[in-house]
C-alpha cells in the first residue's frame, strides 16, 4: 500500500508542479496595486480557467509533498520535514487564493462590485499580508527542502540547485521588473519537483529490490 501511495503522491506533485507553472502565466503575479483584480473585472470568464488551474495546483502540492519525505534522511531530516511542512501551507494559501478569484468573478458578473473597489480591497493590510506569508513560505520551503537534500544526499545536487536557482531567479526578476524572467523561474521550479519525484520513486524501487535480495 505503501508503494502504490508513494507513486499516486509523486505523480500529484508532478501534477501540481505542471498546474502551477501554467497557473503562473494565467495569473499575473500579485503587486498590492488592484491591477489583477482590475483585469478580473475586465474579463471574468477568463478567471474562471485561472481559478481551476490554481486549485489543481494546490491540490496537487498539497498531495504530492509527502512523496518527497523518502528523501529525508539523516542531518537533513529537520530542513526537510520544515520545508515540507512550509510547502504544505503554501498550498492551503494558494487554495485560498483560487476560492478568492471565483468569488471576486462572481461580484465582478453580478455588478457588485467595480474594479476599484476590489482594488482597494486587495490593498487590506491583512489581504497583502496573507500573501505574502503563502508566498514566502513556497519560497523558504523550498531553500529548506534544497538544503535537506544536499545533507541526505538522496538526490543528484541538479535537483537541488533547481530549487536554489528558482527562488534566486524570482528574487532578481522582481527586484529588477525583468519581464523576461518570469518564465524562467517557474521552468525551473517544474523540473526540481519532477526531478524530486523521480528520485523518490526510484528510491524506493531500490529499497524494494535490495529487500527483497536479501531475503532471497
């Protein structure tokens, strides 16, 4: 049973991963100045696919992480269970945030409420700091998760370096309004997650063939 969870759960985050990136292209990226809401109101039907896209995306993380815990081990045990645990909130915040696109559509449809007013909503201390909290924890978590990796030695350091690569890239991309640069990040955060995955079910292939050697 064991084994048959392991390949469902990678194959979810492969799949939240996948969902995420096109997610990420479908919504633009919250900047604290309404223009996401603005274009809400401006085409609600799009909004729709968005939301969707994003739900599969945290329902995959959300069920994919626990796939990556085979790859925990030894001095990387405690970065690896913080960052997946950071992971797993970011998924429940990102939820959060595609419930909260169906809602602002359904205002927007019914002429509730006009994009200015959802503008300044979207600037409520608390709404900004929410996404902030879901965004940083993705981000550290997955430092964190890098980190175990490099002390469990469970993976080949690429898969790593994706993840370092991919917070580093968001970081520049930014800080320096690099339009051209918002691909990239999200390129390589898909291909650490896959890679992740890969190891984990090959892991444990290898686990189950040296089992069963031995008892033979």
């Amino acid at each position: 049973m064991r084994n048959e969870w392991l390949a469902v759960s990678a194959a979810a985050l492969v799949i939240g991963a996948t969902a995420l990136f096109f997610g990420s292209h479908l919504t633009p990226r919250p900047t604290g100045d309404g223009a996401i809401l603005r274009l809400v109101h401006a085409d609600p039907d799009a909004w729709t696919t968005a939301a969707v896209v994003l739900m599969v995306a945290s329902t995959g993380l959300l069920f994919g992480v626990s796939s990556m815990t085979p790859l925990v081990r030894g001095r990387g045990v405690v970065p690896g269970i913080v960052g997946l645990l950071l992971l797993a909130f970011a998924a429940v915040v990102l939820a959060g945030f595609a419930m909260q696109l169906v809602l602002l559509r359904a205002l927007s449809v019914e002429g509730g409420v006009d994009a200015d007013s959802m503008a300044a909503a979207m600037r409520d201390p608390l709404q900004q700091g929410m996404l902030k909290v879901g965004f940083g924890a993705f981000y550290v978590g997955e430092v964190m998760l890098a980190l175990a990796f490099l002390r469990s030695a469970t993976t080949p350091r690429w898969v790593p370096a994706l993840f370092l690569l991919h917070v580093a890239a968001m970081a520049v991309a930014v800080a320096a309004d690099i339009g051209f640069l918002e691909d990239l990040p999200s390129i390589l955060m898909v291909a650490a997650f896959v890679g992740a995955a890969i190891c984990a079910n090959r892991g444990e292939i290898a686990e189950q063939r040296a089992t069963r050697t031995r008892r033979g």
